[in-house]
C-alpha cells in the first residue's frame, strides 16, 4: 500500500478549485502522468463516479482507477471531497490492458487561509496492484503527487474557473 498526504497554499476561491477538479477534460492537464478521465454516471451535482487512465511509467504497466467522489461544505466553510474506490461495482468499464489501481482511502480537504487563498491537504491510501518493486511505487507516487501540486499552484489561479460561482458553495465574505 502506499500511503501519502500533501498541502499547498493557492490562489482560488472554493467554488473555482471545486470547478477545476471535477472538469474531467482537464484532469490529464493537472494529475500527473493520467492520460483520460471520463465520468461514468453522474449521482448528482455533488458525486459521480469516473474512470482515469494512467500512463505507462517506465518498468510500470498502464493503471486505471474507478472512483465514487463526493463534496460537501462544512458550517466552518471549508470543502471536503471524498473518494471511494468503485472498481467492482463498474467491472464493465475495466479495460483489459491497465491494471486497476484499489483506492482504499482519498480525501481533499480545502479551506480558506483568507479571502482568495486557500490550502489544499489530500490524502490517499492506495494499492497500485501488479508487480511492482516498493521502492519503485513509493517513488512513483511521490513524485507524481510533487507534480501534481505543482501543476495544481500553477494551472489552478490563472484558470476560467476562478470567475465561476457553484451556488452550493459558499465563499469566505459571502453574506
């Protein structure tokens, strides 16, 4: 199993970080090393389920992950995403070239540091399946979680998403 959690302090309101990690076309562009995130259903406008691809990585075959992700905004205004892994509930969706990645545990936590900054923590206990070296899957996974905040601090504050609202989101000075 690997186990990792990171932090980072960015530019953006709620709404637009909510808004920037559910647009599945663009997840390739901030989630190191994925190559394709579709969602599968959609629950409601709070959840859905979605398949991710993952590149081959050096001696690391193709992976996939099915997962269930859900948000919600706390009395203290902060947003909490949960995600599930969903793997054996939508086999057919499984491709027969990718291993599946098993999602054990996966939590973002975003709130406001103050207005128009915040602090991003995630959280992910996670069996990447196949035969892979542990050595060679810790640093895979740490690094890719590096990239991925990185990506994330620079994509994030300059992103259209930062003009949009959800309205079931309230923002830090919102009456």
């Amino acid at each position: 199993l690997i186990e990792i959690r990171a932090k980072a302090v960015i530019e953006s309101s709620l709404s637009g970080t909510l808004l920037f990690l559910q647009q599945t076309k663009n997840i390739p562009q901030w989630l190191h090393n994925s190559s394709n995130s579709e969602i599968i259903k959609t629950i409601s406008e709070t959840e859905n389920i979605s398949l991710t691809h993952f590149d081959k990585v050096w001696l690391v075959k193709k992976r996939e992950m099915i997962i269930r992700s859900h948000y919600w905004q706390n009395k203290d205004l902060s947003v909490e995403v949960t995600i599930k892994d969903e793997s054996k509930n939508y086999r057919q969706y499984q491709s027969k070239k990718a291993i599946q990645i098993n999602i054990l545990s996966a939590h973002w936590l975003i709130k406001n540091r103050r207005k128009g900054i915040i602090e991003i923590e995630h959280r992910i206990i996670a069996d990447p399946n196949g035969h892979i070296p542990k050595w060679l899957a810790n640093r895979i996974a740490l690094k890719s979680m590096w990239r991925t905040l990185i990506n994330i601090e620079n994509q994030l504050p300059g992103s259209h998403y930062q003009k949009e609202k959800l309205k079931n989101i309230q923002e830090l000075g919102d009456d």
